[in-house]
C-alpha cells in the first residue's frame, strides 16, 4: 500500500490531460501498470496552461484504490477569485462537464470556468451514481454556466446512494449561473437522495429569464441534506429564493444567509444587501471573498474538523488552527494563513483589517 502522486499539465509533467491520469487509475502493477490494491492515488494539476476537457473520475474500483484525489499544488492554488489558480475552461457540449462517480473521492482548489462551454452543458459538477461514501468537492470555484438548452445547475448531487452516504460540498464559491429561459440553481440537491453536507458555500446571482421558471441559489428537494454556514445572494427572475425547493423545510439548516429572507434557523441572517458582502460583485472581476463589515462575519457556527477539510477556507486559512470565530460562507476574514505566498498575505492583511 502506498501513495502514488502524479503530475498533470503541459510542462513536462506525468500526464498532459486530467482524462490521461484518470484513465491510469485502473493501471494495476500486477500487470505491470501503476497501482497495486490498497494504494492511494493523487493527481497533482499544473497551470501550465488552461485545461480543456470533460472528466469523469470512476476508475480505481477494479483493482482496489483505497482512495483517489484530484488536487492543486499548494504553490499554484488560486486564492478565492477567478483566474488566480489551475483553471478547467470546458469549451464541449457533453453535459455533466464534470463527473464525481466513485467513493473514496476528493476533487479540491480547482477552478471550473464554463463562460466557453457550447449549447448542452447543463450542469457543471455532478455528484453521480456510486459517489455514495466519502466524497468531498471543496474548495473550487464555479462560474459562469450561462444560456444552455435546459436547467442549469453549478452543482448537482443525484438522488441516489444509501443510508451510510457521506458526500460533502465544502467550501466553493459559485456564481453566475443563468438561463434566459429555463431554470437555474447554484447548488441543487435532488429528490430521492440520501445525505450530504453543505457547509460554507458561497453562492451568489443566480438567475432566470423564465417568468414561471425557478433561480435558486440553493435548492434542496430532499429532506437528507444538513445545510450550515452557507451564503446565498442575488437570485433574480421568475420564481427567485436563495434558499428552497420542496425538501428545504424539512432539512437540518441553520447558521446561513440570504440577501432575502429565506435562510432559516434561529442563528442565521436575512436580508443582508449583496453589495454589503462581497469586496467585488463586477461582472468579470467578481470577488467574492467578505469585505469589512458584511453580517457574515463572526456569524457562522465552529464545525471544528469534521468532515476533513470544512475548517480550511477558500484560500487556505486553518479556522480551527487559527481558533477563528467561524464567518459564513466560503471565505474567512481573518488575517491570512501563513502557508500562503508573503506578496499575498501582505495584500490579505491589509483588507482584512
């Protein structure tokens, strides 16, 4: 049993496309391939340049992968804003563009850019069958998934799985994601499902031209689904809530907010202007990390270490290292971690103070 880390990018690295690692991963070593049973398998992506490709990560199952991760450098992650890190630009019309499909999966400091995507892609992230047992996607940012043929979703978790899932959504920023015709929906927790985390999400302009059509920031159809210290901003058109679909009510939510006043629990926030959250809601310089003052700060609730990875913010801050007073969404105000670069500390401290 080991751990096996490969390179992926264009610069001399192990393999040149995302879909090259992914398709090793039933590459046994019995057979003179790369994994032997029980190892644990890290792709490392390159900024080398921008990635072009839809991805499905299933493979691993058949030779016995004690778990796959698809991450960042820590050196080349971006820092919360778009353009700053290892980029996907999908410029195909398969639809999902991304697909989580097996247990034991982490996909982590990625952004997903969908601004080039063709008419089709109407999700960008899928949490698909066999995706039932620790599978996390944290700390991406998703944006501009814009007039597909249908609903479009940032983030669709399946209805499907069992009563020991545990799938979690930790930590991403997604943002503008919209339809002139159809449905839309920033995070959206389908019917028939079984549970998943959603903790400390940023989610913000979602919208519809659809007068009878729906634009949910979060949308929860299920009743599984633990909601906590997430932000929900700007849906607009047609039927717009930040939080909601037909399971909401009954899910376990608490410590969010919303610009409206859809985000319930006795500690949450309500009707916070999103011009008072965020440092840039410019289109196309969208930056989305909290700015002085936003009634997001201070106001989330400590989740401590549980699951792996809920306590490390958008850019790399340790909330529980660093004894924070958890903020709600996906970014923490607090003076910048000192894994990060110095020029960007530098720049981190002077807005946060």
């Amino acid at each position: 049993m080991a751990t096996v880390t490969k390179t992926i990018g264009t610069s001399s690295r192990d393999y040149s496309t995302i879909t090259a690692w992914e398709a090793d991963l039933d590459s046994s070593s019995m057979m003179g391939g790369v994994y032997g049973s029980g190892d644990a398998a890290i792709g490392e992506c390159y900024g080398d340049s921008d990635f072009d490709e839809k991805v499905t990560i299933d493979g691993g199952v058949s030779i016995g992968l004690a778990s796959v991760k698809l991450t960042v450098p820590e050196a080349q992650r971006h820092d919360g804003t778009e353009g700053s890190g290892v980029v996907i630009q999908y410029s195909g019309t398969s639809t999902p563009s991304f697909i989580l499909k097996r247990s034991t999966l982490t996909v982590e400091w990625i952004e997903f850019d969908l601004s080039s995507a063709g008419s089709g892609v109407l999700s960008c992230v899928n949490f698909g069958s066999n995706a039932h047992t620790n599978v996390f996607f944290k700390n991406n940012i998703i944006h501009d998934l814009v007039n597909q043929s249908g609903d479009v979703n940032g983030i669709y978790i399946y209805g499907t799985g069992n009563s020991s899932n545990t799938r979690h959504c930790l930590n991403n920023i997604i943002y503008n994601i919209k339809d002139s015709n159809d449905s839309a929906f920033g995070i959206r927790f389908a019917t028939s499902n079984y549970a998943a985390n959603i903790y400390n999400n940023t989610v913000y302009f979602v919208e519809t031209g659809g007068v009878s059509e729906d634009a949910y920031c979060i949308s929860i159809e299920d009743t599984e689904a633990v909601v906590k210290n997430n932000i929900a901003a700007r849906p607009v058109g047609g039927d717009d809530l930040c939080f909601g679909g037909s399971g909401f009510s009954g899910a376990t939510t608490d410590y969010n907010l919303s610009t409206d006043s859809t985000a319930t629990g006795t500690n949450s926030v309500t009707g916070e202007a999103y011009g008072d959250l965020f440092l840039s809601t410019g289109v196309g310089s969208e930056d989305l990390r909290l700015k002085a003052g936003a009634d997001a700060i201070g106001a989330g609730v400590d989740l401590g270490t549980s699951p792996t990875g809920v306590n490390i913010d958008i850019e790399g801050r340790d909330r529980d290292a660093q004894g924070d007073t958890w903020d709600i969404g996906a970014d923490q105000t607090a003076a910048a971690s000192t894994a990060l670069p110095k020029a960007m500390n530098t720049y981190k401290q002077m807005r946060n103070n």
